[in-house]
C-alpha cells in the first residue's frame, strides 16, 4: 500500500532491527490499518466534494443543452443555428 518510503517504512524498518521481523508484523498490521482508515476518509472526502461541486453547477445544465446537440454517435456537438440567432 505504500508507493515510496517515508516515516512509516522508517518506523518498520527501525523495529526490525530492534526488535526482530516477527514481533515488527504488529507494526505493518498497525500501519496498513492505519492508512487505510485514512484512504476511506479521504473517499468519503472527495465524494462529498463532488457531490457538492456537482450540485453548485447545476444551473449550467440549461443554457448548456441550448447551445448543444446529441449527434447519431451519442457524442455532444455545438448548435451552430442556435449560436447564430
């Protein structure tokens, strides 16, 4: 779970050397445990951040479907027509 070293490989390195690899699996167990608690915040986080962008954009939803078609491919286009009036 861990990209790059940092404090927390620091830390599992420091107690298997001092107190040996088996006694230091407490120490990985804490850690994953540890990040991914802050891996689900940070979901929890971003989700309602969108939730809450997602909403406070919604009034541009109407002028945006004036202006904008649905071609055979599904794929949205510009109204020129529109644009011109």
């Amino acid at each position: 779970m861990i990209a790059l070293p940092g404090p927390s490989v620091l830390l599992t390195v420091a107690h298997s050397l001092s107190i040996g690899w088996r006694n230091a699996l407490s120490t990985v167990a804490g850690e994953t445990t540890g990040i991914a608690v802050q891996l689900l915040v940070a979901a929890i986080g971003l989700t309602s951040l969108l939730h809450a962008v997602g909403e406070a954009f919604e009034w541009l939803r109407p002028p945006h479907a004036l202006f904008t078609s649905e071609s055979d491919n599904g794929e949205a286009q510009v109204n020129l027509r529109t644009l011109a009036r």
